[in-house]
C-alpha cells in the first residue's frame, strides 16, 4: 500500500508541474497570435496570473474551494485555511495525508496551476488595448470571486457536485449521501473553460474593440510559435486530464488515451471544416484545433472510451472553427478566439458527454438515465456560465469606472510593447526606433 502511495504521489506531483507548463505554453500560443507589436504585452498577461493567482491561492484560494465550512455551498470560507493553516502539517509533525492517502501539499499545488491557467486563458480576448496593472487586478479578483466558488460548486462539495445537498440532488434525488443522478465534469468543462470562455466574452464587450476591428486588424506574426504553444499545452494536458485521476492507475491511463483520440480528431475537424469554407487548410487552424480538442474531453476524459473520444473530438474542432466566427456575426473583439475554442468546445464537452458517456449516456446504454444526465450538464454549465457573467460583469465595470482597462489610443496604434512596457520583442531598430514606429 505504502509502495502504491508513493507511485501516486509522483505521479500528481508531475502532473502538478505539467499543468503549471501550460501557462508558459499558453504565453507561447496567445504571443504568436498577436501582431509583432504586442507580442510581449501578451506573454506577460499570462506570466502576471502566473504569479497574481499563485500568491493568493496560497493565501486564500484553496480554503475557499476546499475548505470544510462551506456557505451555502457557492464558496467555502477563506479564513478556515487562510495561508493553508492547518493543511500541510498534522498534529504529530508528520505531513497531512489528503484524500487520496498521499500528502494534501501535493494536491494543494496541482490545483492551484488549475486556477492559474484557468485566469489566464481569459487574456486571450484583450490583446493589444489594456492596462497591464489592471488585468494584474483583474486577475485576483476574477479568480477568488469567480473562480474559486466554482471549484468549490463543482469540485469541494458545494451546489453543483453530486452531494445530497447539490442542485441535480433536489432535482432527481439523493441516496446514501449522493445525487441518484450525479454530474460528469471530470477535469473543468464548467469550472475552467466555460467560465473562462464566458469572462472572455464579458470582457470582450466591457473593454470594447481594438482599432480598425474587423476590418485592418493586424494578422498573427509567427505562426511556429503558436503551433509551438500548441504542442506544448497538449503535452501539459495530459496532467490536466490524466492527473485529475489523483492517482496512477488505469483512469489516468484511460484520460490520457481520450485526450490523444480527441485532440486528433479535433485538428481533424477544423481543418475539414476550413477546406470546405476556404478552401485551405492552415497551421493556425491545426493549431486551434488542438485547443479546441483538449478542451472538449476535458469534463469527459475519464467517462468515454476512445472512440468515443474521436467522435466527440471531431465535433469540437469542428464546433470551434464555427465558433470563431461568432465575434464577426455579432461583433465583439474576442482577439484571440477564446469564446470559439473555450467557451464553444467547452459547453460541446460538457453537455455532449451525457450522449456517450460509458454506461450512463444515451447512446451507451443509459436509457432514461441518460436523458436525466443530459439535462443535469445541461444545467451546470448553465449555471456556471449565468455565475461568471454576473460576477466578472461586476468586476470588469468596477475596474473600468477605476483604475480604467484601455491604454491610450497613440500607445494602442503605436504597438503596447514600447508604449505600456518600453521594450519590444523584436531588434529591428533600422526600421525605426527599436521597431515601436512601423506596422507590420
């Protein structure tokens, strides 16, 4: 047993520090996307919730989602475990084993990259145009009122678990403590995606438009470096997914096998759908669509089977491309194309799990069981979506009233890099002034 212990420990700690991976992967995919003026700008939205969210989730965060006393199961109380008292050290000096038998410091710093990355994905949809101080801000806010209370809902017991005090309970029930019909959401289709994808667009409509958007926005400015972010936060993913297992067994194993199958057959789709409509294929499509794949298994790693995996993987690359195209239909500057691929593939991977999850979907043998669980994700991701809106909408509007999102128009058209920061990413000083004059 002890052996078996101590292999799962490894194996989270790993996960743990691929996670953490992902937002500097992230930094990567996002500053390629962006025009050469911005680059830097971008990548240091992601290293600042790196360090924002990671301060105060030691401080703060994970009582507030794990703790014992829990209000209203929404949030749990910050001050129970305030600097993580109590969590690390038992009361024989030997270090406290958490749920899973291995120490809980362990799990305290998996899932505190989860609230980073989580926090980050939403500065996709402001590039170019904000204040780095307040989305530095922005960022702890958005994490302890919106962030934190999710995970606590979904993941430490509160309203959107599968206790008998959660809301799918009150709908069909509970028996021996748990819902009769209880939520999948394996990884953080709800608590990651779809809330950051919702901030995005909130914020997106809050900040307002770059300059020229739709029309002379300036194209990605290298390409191999997104499709570098892109592998990068694939191979993170895998202690996304595989570590959300909390051991390593044969469901890490079956994540990791799903998380493949998916993303594959993601990059798949959006590429299919782009030859159709433009009759091209493109490394930013194929990079996108890896995103969009990891992002639709994630509530479902641990309740499909592979080829379960590949048809719901299609769809959400196929999802997602169309998805991009809403900021153009409806007109919101999502820069970076966080509402299609997180928001869009997210509530696919949420809600499309109760069609074919094993043994409980409505094609996999669930029967009436399947219908109950198609409206139970149906209802969480409802639910954590009404949540972030509400919460991140009061956010954004105090910050704007405050401190102010938008940097000046000259530094905007002039590039962000040199005008909010002085520096740029690129020495091509021939064509002006360390290159913060010229377009590209």
């Amino acid at each position: 047993m002890e052996t078996v212990i101590v292999g799962n420990a490894a194996w989270m700690l790993m996960s743990a520090s691929l996670v953490l991976l992902m937002t500097p992967a992230l930094a990567l995919f996002y500053g390629g996307m962006t025009e050469r003026r911005g680059v830097l700008n971008m990548m240091l939205m992601s290293f600042g919730s790196l360090a924002v969210v990671s301060m105060i989730y030691i401080l703060w965060g994970w009582s507030m989602s794990y703790g014992t006393q829990s209000w209203a199961g929404i949030v749990a109380s910050p001050f129970e475990f305030f600097g993580l008292k109590d969590s690390i050290i038992d009361g024989s000096g030997d270090y406290l084993a958490g749920a899973e038998g291995y120490a809980n410091i362990i799990d305290i710093g998996f899932q505190l990259t989860f609230a980073v990355i989580s926090t980050a994905i939403i500065s996709g949809a402001l590039a170019g145009r904000v204040k780095i101080g307040t989305w530095l801000v922005f960022s702890g806010l958005w994490a302890t009122f919106v962030y934190f209370p999710l995970a606590h809902m979904v993941w430490g017991g509160g309203i959107l678990a599968e206790g008998d005090n959660s809301v799918t309970a009150w709908i069909f029930g509970a028996e021996g403590g748990e819902a009769l019909v209880a939520p999948i959401d394996f990884a953080g289709g709800t608590v990651v995606h779809i809330s950051a994808g919702t901030a995005a667009l909130v914020l997106a409509i809050v900040v307002g438009k770059r300059q020229g958007f739709p029309k002379s926005v300036q194209r990605p400015h290298n390409l191999p470096m997104v499709m570098l972010g892109a592998g990068m936060l694939w191979f993170g993913w895998f202690g996304f997914n595989g570590g959300s297992a909390f051991a390593a067994d044969g469901l890490a194993g079956l994540a990791w096998v799903n998380t493949t199958a998916a993303t594959a057959a993601a990059i798949t789709g959006w590429l299919l759908v782009e030859k159709l409509r433009d009759g091209y294929c493109t490394s930013l499509g194929a990079a996108s669509g890896v995103v969009a794949g990891l992002v639709t298994i994630t509530p479902a790693a641990g309740d499909l089977n592979p080829v379960t995996s590949l048809l719901l993987g299609v769809f959400g690359g196929m999802l997602g491309c169309l998805g991009v195209g809403l900021k153009f239909r409806f007109g919101f500057d999502d820069s970076l194309d966080v509402v299609g691929v997180h928001l869009v593939a997210g509530l696919w991977g949420t809600v499309a799990v109760a069609f074919v999850a094993n043994d409980r979907g409505i094609f996999t043998g669930g029967g009436a069981e399947g219908w109950k669980l198609l409206i139970v994700q149906i209802l969480i991701a409802l639910i954590a979506m009404v949540f972030t809106i509400i919460i991140t909408t009061i956010i954004a509007l105090i910050l704007k009233s405050t401190m102010g999102w938008r940097v000046s128009e000259q530094i905007e058209a002039d590039g962000i890099d040199f005008g909010g920061h002085r520096e740029t990413g690129y020495d091509i000083s021939s064509r002006g002034v360390r290159g913060h004059t010229s377009r590209n």
